[in-house]
C-alpha cells in the first residue's frame, strides 16, 4: 500500500480506524498498513524536520498493541 497525504492526517486516519476495529479481528495487510504508517510518524518525530506527530504517534501505538493483543 502507499501513504498518500500528512504524516499527521494518516494518524489520524489509522487511529479512528483501528478504534473502529477494537475487539474484531483485523486482516493482517490492515494490520501491516497501520505499523507502516506508525513507522512513518515515529521518523517524522525525530527527522530534521520533526513535525509535532508524538501524541499520535503514542495513541497509534497504543491501539496497535491492543489490536495485536485481540
């Protein structure tokens, strides 16, 4: 898959969407999308021109090992 668009705004769309699909099985490219995407936002936070993505970054995560957990 690609990642079109903000590091911020494909965040944000991760989230929402792995928020929608807590506690229901997940495909694994979904799954494979989403590390992508936080991949993406964990080196946009430490890049030389670090965007402010840390809190999504974090929730990402989060929902992440929730998802993984499931």
């Amino acid at each position: 898959m690609k990642i079109e668009g903000s590091i911020r705004s494909n965040l944000m769309s991760a989230i929402v969407s792995a928020r929608r699909w807590r506690g229901r099985p997940v495909h694994r490219d979904t799954l494979v999308f989403w590390q992508s995407v936080l991949d993406h936002g964990r080196r946009a936070v430490t890049g030389p021109l670090a965007e402010p993505v840390g809190e999504l970054v974090a929730e990402l995560e989060q929902e992440l090992a929730q998802a993984k957990g499931a």
